[in-house]
C-alpha cells in the first residue's frame, strides 16, 4: 500500500482526483439512498443546486466493520430521534477527515475536524454532520460490542477532537488514511488482518486519550476485564458457559450478569461476538483453506454447524463459505 503523508502537512497537499475515476457520481437523491444504505438511515440536504452537487462513495466491509471513503460537496447529514427508531442496531462511527474541514455536533458538544483529525460519534444517539465545501473523509462503522469501550464512559467521548498530529494520533492516524485510500486491500487475504488492526489501534488511542486504563482500575471494572481475558482464553471449549465463567471468577452467575449489563451487553453475547472474531480470522487466513468451515466453528466451541453458519450470517451478513472464497479460499 502507498505511505500517506504526516496528517500536519496534509492540509497543504493537493486534493485527490475528484471525482475519482471508477467510482459512480451520485445526485444529491442518490446520496441520501447510498448514506442510508451504507450506514443507518440518515437525512441529507444540500443548499447547492442538484445539478452542481456531487459525491461519491466507496465502502469496503470486513470482519464485520465498515470502511467508507466519502468524496462529496457541501452538505449536511443529520441522525434524528425518528431515525434512530429506525434502526434496529446501535454503531459507533469514527471519522477521519481527509480532506477539506467538516463541523460535528452531538451531545451538547461541537467539533471542527481538519484532515488528520479523528471523532468519534454514537448513531444511538441524534448527531448532525455539516460540510461547508468540497471535502472528502474515511468513516469507520462498527457495532458497540466491538468497541470496548465502557458503555457509560462512551458519551463522554463523542464530539471530541482527536489531534492526528500529537501523541499517538500521529501513528493511527497515517494509518488509517492509507487504509482509507486504499479500499481494495481490505479486500484481500490480509483485509481481517488489517481491519482488527485498525479496531485495535482505535482502542488504545481511546484508552490513551481519555485515560480509560485509570478508569478501568476500578475493581467492578478490573474484575470485569479479568473475566473478559479468561473467556478469551476458553473460546475454544464448547462448555463455555455463564455458569462456568461464573465459577472461575468465584463469583454468581447474577453478578456476572450484572457486570456485562452494565456495559451494555450480555454474555452470551459476548462469547459469540469473540468466537466469531476468531472464525472470521481464521476462514481468511490461507493457512486454514484446506479446514472445512464446521471444523473451523467447532475450533471455536460452535458445536452444531448450521447454529455457526446462521450465527455467523448473522453478525456479517455473509455465510462462512463465502467469506473464505473472497479471501481466496475455496
């Protein structure tokens, strides 16, 4: 993949080709259909003219996460209360602005976002996205549960800007610039690779940034991450079960419960969240192309293969099968 420039100079580059050859230029209509299709549904307008507004998109999903490169002219999206009714799963986005300026507003807060600057935004919760001129930006998408971030912790993270220049901003994000403008490498044997990478990444820049390693050192907390670490370790044991989780944490099963519900989840949920993250890694990496699919989901406690494929459907809206043959497999 090519390099990309230092998020402090790229404010002064020249802007990439627009619009970008094989990519469809879509109408303002068109726009609001592709919007709502690629992520949630979501209410775009446009004080320009239809015949002078342009935008184009490009989207590449992945290990259950979407990466969206946004080209498009002065316009503004909103995420209303009747929307969110809409919707019957909650994401986090997180933005990188790659080029032009964009402005975020969500939760009483309100960010400028230059290129290299990253924000996070919760489509639970009503936002609004206001482009001024010509512009171009990565979205991430990804499901909460794939966040790890606490769930009462989130919405002091929205609406921040995080500086691509400083600290460790300026690793993650050239990072996920190069992802971004290089969309067809997702596709290939290494995209689940790169896309945990990049979801990796996100979360120590998060810990980092709003020091959530101190917040996490409360013992509710700290228990928590113990039990999440020993589930991790278990995966692969079809017994797996709240009640044996339970007991390897010389805790009941009614707290146990009690410290996922507080962060949102459940965990059952979890469980299949994080084995299905090891199937999906495995079905892409090349070394696993001769294991059958079922051997791969019973690898990783999923004892019944229809339960797998449907499970695994599910989560991304592909089969097994046909992930392993986009990465080459067969």
């Amino acid at each position: 993949m090519t390099s990309h420039q230092d998020p402090s100079t790229v404010d002064s580059a020249p802007l990439a080709e627009y619009p970008a050859r094989d990519i469809p230029v879509l109408t303002i209509s068109e726009f609001q259909v592709a919007v709502s299709n690629s992520f949630v549904p979501l209410k775009v307008s446009t004080h320009l003219p239809e015949t002078e507004f342009k935008a184009q998109l490009q989207q590449a999903n992945v290990h259950g996460v979407s990466f969206t490169d946004v080209r498009a002219k002065a316009h503004v999206v909103e995420r209303t209360t009747e929307l969110i009714e809409q919707s019957p799963r909650d994401f986090y986005k997180i933005s990188l602005q790659l080029e032009g300026t964009g402005l975020l507003r969500q939760g009483g807060r309100e960010v400028q976002l230059t290129p290299g600057d990253i924000a996070v935004y919760d489509t639970s919760q009503p936002y609004v996205l206001t482009f001024d001129k010509r512009f171009r930006t990565l979205v991430i998408q990804l499901p909460h549960d794939r966040l790890h971030i606490p769930h009462e912790f989130a919405a002091q993270m929205t609406a921040v800007r995080l500086d691509g220049s400083e600290g460790l901003g300026r690793v993650v994000s050239p990072f996920l610039a190069t992802i971004g403008t290089n969309l067809t490498e997702l596709q290939g044997p290494a995209g689940a690779k790169l896309a945990q990478n990049a979801v990796d990444l996100l979360e120590t820049l998060f810990a980092t940034e709003f020091d959530l390693r101190r917040y996490a050192a409360d013992p509710r907390r700290a228990l928590l991450q113990r039990i999440r670490d020993n589930i991790d370790e278990h995966l692969s044991d079809p017994d797996l079960s709240p009640n044996t989780i339970a007991a390897a944490a010389f805790i009941s099963v009614r707290h146990l419960h009690n410290l996922f519900q507080d962060q949102g989840q459940t965990v059952a949920s979890y469980v299949r969240t994080r084995r299905l993250e090891r199937c999906y890694l495995d079905l892409t990496n090349p070394e696993n192309f001769d294991v059958p699919v079922a051997a791969i989901g019973a690898r990783w406690g999923f004892k019944d293969a229809a339960h797998f494929s449907r499970a695994f459907k599910g989560a991304y809206g592909e089969s097994p099968s046909s992930v392993r043959r986009q990465a080459g497999g067969h």
